[in-house]
C-alpha cells in the first residue's frame, strides 16, 4: 500500500478529481494530419511518445506466422517495445515511439494508420426508483434484477470492499465467461474478486510518466466506484453521506455482474490514455461482456476516424456489444456533445425529485436558496461581511477574507472550502453559472458553512453586493434531505447539448437519466470532495455528471439484455429511445435548467434531451424497433465521404474503399429511432426519410401513425397504417417533410415527434428541423 500511495503523493489527485465530478470532457485540440495522426498529449521527459499503430490484419505478411510475430518485427528496428496488443475490436499495437519512428512505421505497408496517443478524461438511493423501476413488479422482477449479465465498466477502477459489490445471493459467473480478476499489490484478486465483481484489470502500466504506472485495479479516484455502483450494485439497507439522502441502495441492474477495466490515473497530464482504452475495450469484449458502460469522452468535433474510442466501439458494436456512453459536461451551449458516433448510445443527465435545501438570507431581506451537505444543522447564523474573491488559492489570503464569507466569482467546490477555513474565513457562497433553477445546483461536501447557489440566485447576490459598501448575509441550514416536492427531471445546465458537429443528421444525445447530486459508493482512497486537503473518507458520496447518467443506461440496457439476448445493440438502443418519457413526473414538459428566457424556464428540446427520461419499464416491451447492422455504418461512413484508408480502419475489408456505398438521401436515412430534418438549398424546402422498423411482439399488431411538427411545415407519412402478422417482421415507411412558404432565420431550430401507437404501445422518435435556408 505504501508504494500506491506514494504513487498518490506524485501524481496530483486533486487535478483529476475535480475533473470527474465536475468538469468537461477533455480539451484536446486535433491538428491537420496526414497519414500520422497528431494530438495533444502528456509531456515527456524524452523524444518518445506513446502512439497507436492500427493494422489491417488481413494484410499480414506470409512470413510471420502470427499477428505478434508481425508486431514484434516492425518495432525490432526501432527503441521501443510493444506496451499494448488489439486484436479484437481493432488489430494492431501501441508503442513508444520517436516521430521518425511513427512517421518510417505509417510506411509499413499492412499499417492503416498510426498516431499519438491522446488524453481523455472522465465526465443512488432514489435515482433508479425515479425511472419508474419497481421491485415488486415490471422490469426488476421480470429480468431478476439483471442476474447473469456482465458489464464492463472501463473507468478509474473499483474499491471491491465497499457493500455495492457484495455477491450475496448471487450465483456463480456463467461458464462462458473468460474475464478474470488480476492480482497486484494491495489488490488480492481471490479475496476481493466474487460473484459480483467478477473481473478487474488495470491498464495503467507503461505510462509515460512511470512514477504513475499503477498495475492495481483499485480505484483511487471514486468515479470508476461510483460508477459500477449505479449500474450493477448490489442493495445496501441503508446508505447514506453524513446523513443525507439516506434510505435503500440498488444499482439499476442489481444483480448484473460487474468487470472493471482500469483506465484512468490521477494525474490529468495522463488522465486516461486513448491506447489504454482502446485495450480496455478490446479485453472486455474478447472477455465477453454483455456490454460496456464508458463515462469518458473527448472533444466534440474529433472526426470518428481519429478517436480510439469511436474506431474501439465500432468494433465492440460488430461483435454484438451494447455500448453506452456520456455525452459530456460541457453545456449549456450548444454543438458540446461528444461520443456522437451512431452506434454508440450517448446520455445527457437530469435531475431526481430530490434535493438538500440550503438558505442564504442577505441584508435586504432576500432569500436566496441553494444546496448544500454541509452537515451542522443551523436554524440562522450570525449575520457575516460577504466578500468577493476569484477562489483561487493565491486570492483566498487572511487579510482579505478573514472571519467573512466569501463569494466565489469562479465556480468552486467543497475543495476550495479548506482554503477559505485556513484563511479564516467564516463560510463560502459558489454560483453554478450553468444552472437557472436550484433545484439543478451540484450539491457539495461543504467543511465548513457553505452553499451552492444558481445562476439566477447569483445575479440577485451580485446585485445586491453591488448596491451597498457593506454587504452581509447569514446562512440557514436545515441539513435535510427533501424528496417528492421539486419539478423533475429537469435537465442539468452542464449536460452537454446537440446539434452534433460531426454528424448534425444523427440526433444526439439519446436520451437523458438521473445525473445531479447521484449517490454511489466511493473508493476509501479519495476525500468526498477529492481535495488532496481534505482528510474525510466516506463510503458513499454525492457526486453529478453526465458520468453519473451513464451508468444508469448501462443498467437499464443491462435488464433488457437479460430479457431478450438476441437483440442487436441497434435494438437495445431502439427501445430505450422510442419508450423514453418527454414530460416530467407531473406530466409537464421536461423544462432545461440551462435556458432561462425573459424570466421564464425554457421546455428542454431533444438537443438537450434527446427523446426523453429512460424508462426500463417500458423499454422492456418496445413493440417496435428500429434496427441497425455494421454494414449500415458502413454506409454511414462513407456518406461522409471517408477515404479508403479512413474506412480501412473500421473495415479492414475495404481494400479499395467505398465506391458507389453510401445512404441514398443522406446520413439522415440511417434507419435511427430520431429524425434530423434540415432544409437547405440542395432539397428546395423537402426532405424525404426512409425508415424500417421491426416488430418483437408476439402478437400480430396493428399500428396507426401520429405526428406533430412546427407551423409551416407539412408532414406526410405513407403508409399511416403498418400491420404486423407475426414476431420480426419488418415494415417500411416513407416521411415528407415540406415547408408551406414559412420563412425562419437560417439555422433556426424547431421540434416535433412521430409515434406509431396502439393500445398496447407507443412507439415515439423525435424530430428535430433545422432551417438553412
């Protein structure tokens, strides 16, 4: 243990961690390439960097006899040697290599493309309860909780001691099976491996920094903990952070089996390597998972063709894997979306009906309410100078902030409350300037008095401190934990949000799932708020993100999996965008905690939440579904005119590339489950989309067709009836969209939806227009 924590002690914890709780995606900025791909990466002491060679496999040389015989030659001529081995969702190697090196290697004929590795970074009592999941009835009791589905989770790792990840009850791991649990120090696989956790491997070795190589699969961070938590932990009785949000724990899929892939390191120079994901991805799927969850992303306009992680899941996807990923922390602005790529399912995250109330009542008499887990109970405070301060350490000084309570004009956490307390100031006050509503506001693990206020609180406070020389206020904490009175779900002013850059005909995000203030389990190894200052340790900790949104998915699809094991991700996919729910739990319009207009809460549009709130419930029986195969992405690709040598990556196959493949009428005919209409010059004001749906009923079915669409546009479906006669067949159906003379402002946006229903079934794609003319 001593030699992991001095590992600890050097690669700086407190960068890192306020990156997953908080933060955005990475901020990776891609430069033009030629047949080497350059990014940004992790400094380095010396001339050599990790990149990644990919390989066409089925170009292999006669005379080596394997894959690694051919590998092993190629860095024989050079000073490196192999760190890691693909072969499954791609074929191919990462190495340390020179730039001569790199650039003599992409001449090697049989490599598809070489190029530097890159930094990615990562992005529940009540939460599964709040989907609609009951444990008396409906999706839990009819899969058994999941039972026999094996996830993989690449993350920070896993702290296995924690009663998430108990296996009581549960039987042993299906014999098919070929993950395994590794040993290393202070990770006893025997003891701490069981019928819950059932692999876990770590792939941060050979990192460029080697004082952060770290062999072990325990989770230093408590992202990677809290992650696997939400999406197959076991039940805990009672489970709770310093008295909030106490009550019944339950990952989605409770009796799911987890496999950890250990990607990710404290230090953010590192973070989590593009060759270390891209080898997570391929061990769990040739170990055999039923899907992956992913709450890692980079930046949104990487073209799919220099992202390890959208090339890595192609592949998982042609294997049959589901795989679900965050879509990003970056909003509320628009085109932050990442992992966009049409078969990967992409999640932006939501508020519960739950929240921790906290008060801050100024010397005029407002009263502004925030949220807060500060844990001493106060009916009122003395009334305190507030004063402002950018938070940053050098600015938190004794004799500017000594015994007032600072506000932070940048946002801060629970971290930088210990370096107001040594410089003895009296409390805290953050504004979340992405936030309009409290109600969305990140609660924090506040030491000493603090709140967290929304942007619209925030205004009033600064109006306030602007209008007298010596403004005060005093705190109100009732430390409760209020459920049930709230609107939700709302959607969180971080959640990033559409149109994708990439491929603006693809609607993304997906859908929405609980993802503000999220309680999970926490690795021991890192403080509640993750500030190296902070000396708490807490089994369970309240954390947000599109992270935490992510692994809700990943259960949900875990449960579906469990009923119907045939399914394509395509499929799995389907059913949770056709039955996710617009409205809120009052049947309102789910509302976009992000938009305030004129005073006004703004209704949350499928740019920032896709189709709507997952329901497994329903997702479970579909009716219909809307499927998709590898050589649909295929075409997809070529659709976006990729050269023969880009889509050599994703079909190794293609040795002379697309041809005459592509999607008549666009990328907005690939049979998806959500519509991207964009009327420009090339269509004169029409668009026309094809899709095919499937049925998985039964039961011979009857289906009639509705539809709404913005004023001044037409919509035609033919046929306006599909009638089914038995389970799998499949029905086509043609969409006219057409403008009736209405002029918008180029780049405008509206909203509609299409349903095929029945008495038994709803089947719901939204519909998003986008004028360019």
């Amino acid at each position: 243990m001593a030699s992991t924590l001095s590992i600890l002690s050097f690669c700086s914890m407190l960068v890192l961690a306020l990156v997953l709780v908080q933060s955005t995606h990475s901020a990776i900025i891609p430069e033009p390439k030629n047949s080497i791909a350059k990014h940004t990466s992790h400094p380095s002491s010396s001339s050599h960097l990790t990149y990644i060679v990919q390989t066409n496999h089925l170009s292999k040389p006669s005379k080596f006899t394997t894959l690694d015989h051919w590998y092993t030659s190629m860095v024989l001529t050079t000073s490196s040697r192999i760190l890691y081995t693909y072969g499954t969702v791609i074929h191919g190697f990462a190495a340390r290599l020179t730039d001569g090196e790199a650039r003599r290697m992409s001449a090697v004929p049989g490599v598809t493309r070489v190029y530097k590795d890159r930094v990615y970074h990562t992005q529940t009592t009540r939460s599964p309860w709040f989907m609609g999941l009951h444990d008396d009835f409906g999706a839990w009791p009819d899969t058994d909780f999941g039972d026999g589905i094996i996830i993989g989770i690449v993350d920070t790792g896993i702290w296995p001691e924690r009663a998430s990840f108990n296996d009581a009850g549960l039987g042993p791991v299906r014999a098919t099976w070929r993950g395994k649990c590794v040993d290393a120090e202070g990770f006893n696989a025997s003891l701490l491996c069981n019928n819950k956790l059932v692999g876990a491997k770590s792939f941060t070795v050979n990192l460029p920094i080697p004082e952060c190589d770290d062999p072990s699969p325990r989770d230093y961070v408590g992202h990677g903990t809290h992650v696997a938590s939400t999406a197959a932990g076991a039940e805990v009785s009672s489970a709770y952070l310093y008295g909030f949000s106490g009550g019944r724990a339950s990952g989605v899929a409770r009796n799911a089996r987890i496999a950890m892939y250990k990607v990710c390191v404290p230090d953010a120079r590192i973070g989590c390597p593009g060759s270390a994901l891209i080898a997570a991805i391929d061990a769990a799927v040739s170990d055999g998972v039923d899907l992956i969850s992913i709450s890692i992303g980079g930046d949104a306009d990487d073209p799919f063709y220099d992202d390890p992680i959208a090339v890595a899941t192609f592949g998982a996807d042609r294997r049959g894997v589901f795989v679900v990923l965050a879509g990003g922390n970056s909003g509320p602005m628009a085109s932050t979306v990442s992992n966009v790529a049409p078969w990967m399912t992409t999640v932006g995250a939501v508020t519960t009906d739950r929240v921790f109330p906290a008060k801050l009542r100024l010397g005029n008499g407002v009263t502004l309410t925030g949220q807060s887990l500060y844990t001493m109970k106060s009916k009122g405070t003395s009334v305190v100078r507030l004063v402002s301060s950018s938070c940053l350490k050098d600015d938190l000084t004794p004799d500017k902030v000594m015994g007032k309570v600072v506000v932070c004009t940048l946002m801060a956490g629970a971290g930088t409350g210990f370096y107001v307390e040594r410089a003895g100031g009296a409390g805290m006050v953050s504004q979340q300037w992405m936030d309009r509503f409290h109600d969305a506001v990140m609660a924090a693990t506040f030491a000493l008095p603090g709140v967290m206020i929304s942007d619209t609180a925030g205004k009033k406070l600064d109006a306030y401190m602007s209008s007298t020389p010596y403004p005060v206020a005093s705190f109100d904490f009732a430390c409760e934990t209020v459920t049930g009175e709230n609107r939700a779900p709302m959607v969180a002013g971080f959640s990033s949000r559409g149109p994708s850059v990439l491929a603006p005909e693809i609607l993304k995000p997906d859908v929405v799932a609980p993802g503000v203030n999220i309680l999970g389990a926490w690795s021991g190894g890192m403080p509640p708020s993750s500030a190296d200052v902070d000396p708490r340790r807490v089994e369970f900790n309240i954390v947000s993100g599109t992270s935490m949104a992510c692994p809700h998915v990943a259960g949900a699809a875990a449960l579906i999996k469990k009923r119907h094991g045939d399914w394509s991700p395509a499929m799995v996919r389907s059913a949770l965008i056709t039955t996710a729910g617009p409205l809120d739990k009052n049947g309102r319009n789910i509302v976009d905690s992000g938009t305030f207009v004129d005073g006004a809460p703004m209704d949350a549009t499928p740019l920032a939440a896709g189709a709507g709130l997952v329901l497994p419930r329903l997702a479970m029986d579909p009716g219909l579904v809307y499927d998709a195969r590898t050589e649909d992405y295929v075409d997809f690709l070529c659709t976006l005119n990729y050269t023969a040598e880009q889509m050599r990556q994703f079909a190794p196959e293609m040795s002379t590339g697309c041809g005459a493949r592509t999607i008549p009428g666009g990328a907005a005919n690939l049979n998806y489950p959500s519509f991207v209409v964009v009327f420009d010059r090339t269509n004169d004001g029409v668009r026309t989309l094809t899709r095919t749906v499937k049925t998985v009923s039964t039961r011979p079915e009857t289906y009639n067709v509705t539809f709404a669409a913005p004023e001044g546009v037409a919509v035609t479906i033919t046929p306006t009836t599909l009638e089914f006669k038995r389970k799998d067949q499949s029905r086509s159906y043609t969409v006219q969209f057409s403008i009736l003379g209405n002029v918008r402002t180029p780049g405008t946006w509206d909203f509609g939806h299409i349903s095929w229903e029945n008495r038994k079934h709803r089947v719901r794609s939204p519909v998003a227009f986008n004028w360019q003319i």
